[in-house]
C-alpha cells in the first residue's frame, strides 16, 4: 500500500511539473522569441499580408484595364474623341490628381462624386429627384430607353464597384499609378455622362 502511495506520489509530481512546464515556460519562450526576432517579422508580415490580398489588388488593376478599354469604345460609339474631357473638367481633374499625393483612395472617392453628380443632372433632366430613386437603376433605364450603348452603363456599374473595392477594403493597397487611372477613366465618364444632359437641353 505504501509503494502504490509513493508511486501515486510521483506521478503527481510529474504531472504537476508538465503543468507548471505549459503554463509558465512555454509562454515565456514565446515571448522570448517574438523579443528576439522583431525585427525579423517586421519584414515577413508585410510579406504575407500582401501575399494574402495580392488577387484583390490583381483584380482590381485587372478591371481597371477592362474599364479604361472599354470606355474608349463607348465614345467611338457615341462619336466622343477618345480620352475627351469636357473642359470644364479639366480643373477638377488637376485638383483631384493633386490628392493622389496626400490620399489615394479619398482620390478615388472624389473622382466617383463627379459621375454621381452628372448622372444626378441626367436623371433630373429626365424628370426624376434623385433624391427618391436609385441613380444606377434609373441610369440603367434611361441608358437603354434613349438606344445608347449598354457598355455606358457596364462602365459605369464597373468603375462603382471598383470604387467601392477601394474605399471599403482597406486591408488592399491602391497605388497612385492605380489611383491616377481610375481618376482619369471616371473623369472621362462623368464628361461624357455630362455631354448627354446637354445634348438633352
């Protein structure tokens, strides 16, 4: 009885010890390691971050390829020179490309304002507030009702989610190059969007 006492004994002393060895040792080699290599991971987590978002900033280049080809197509087809800017855009194209230096993705948020603004001047011409409609729906109808091109329409519905890839996922890096060229297509848009309300009037 006495032996199965002591036998007892020392599995509870070494069972003791492997708690004792989890709960205080492995942490604190851990924290020992993370000190002593800092600066090691510094450098590998922005690695795997950019590793782990590189499709959406992929994507997003991608569709902004498709955008900018594709509104080049829709002025020939609307009889717009290709790359046109009304010049009363041209101001605001300066100053919006000036951000770019400060704040890419606010660039983008401006630039995306100027099609909202213009397509809420098409839509006010055609007789409806928008304030009470959803612009891209209604963009959409009148797009199709007046025999434009429905590529006007997938640039547009384009270059919003693209927008909104921007400025919702934050986690994705959107280059001034990126940000230059979607200015530039969005601008291009918001002009030609704007040419149809005059042509209206």
């Amino acid at each position: 009885m006495e032996e199965k006492t002591t036998v007892e004994l020392i599995f509870s002393s070494i069972e003791l010890f492997i708690k004792f060895w989890e709960v205080t040792v492995w942490p604190l080699v851990v924290f020992v390691s993370l000190f002593l290599f800092k600066g090691q991971l510094r450098q590998i987590l922005p690695s795997l971050s950019r590793f782990k978002y590189g499709d959406l900033e992929a994507n997003f280049d991608k569709n902004l390829a498709k955008a900018e080809v594709s509104l080049a197509e829709t002025n020939k087809k609307m009889g717009t020179p290709e790359s046109a800017v009304d010049n009363s855009y041209n101001y605001v194209l300066n100053k919006i490309n000036q951000l770019i230096e400060i704040s890419p993705r606010s660039a983008v948020t401006e630039a995306w304002r100027e099609v909202e603004a213009s397509t809420a001047m098409l839509i006010r011409s055609h007789g409806y507030d928008p304030s009470n409609v959803q612009m891209s729906k209604v963009f959409r109808g009148i797009v199709y009702d007046q025999n434009l091109p429905t590529s006007l329409y997938e640039d547009y519905r384009r270059l919003m989610m693209l927008r909104n890839q921007a400025t919702h996922q934050e986690e994705f890096e959107l280059t001034d190059n990126e940000a230059e060229r979607y200015v530039k297509t969005t601008i291009e848009l918001a002009s030609l969007i704007r040419e149809l309300v005059t042509e209206k009037a």
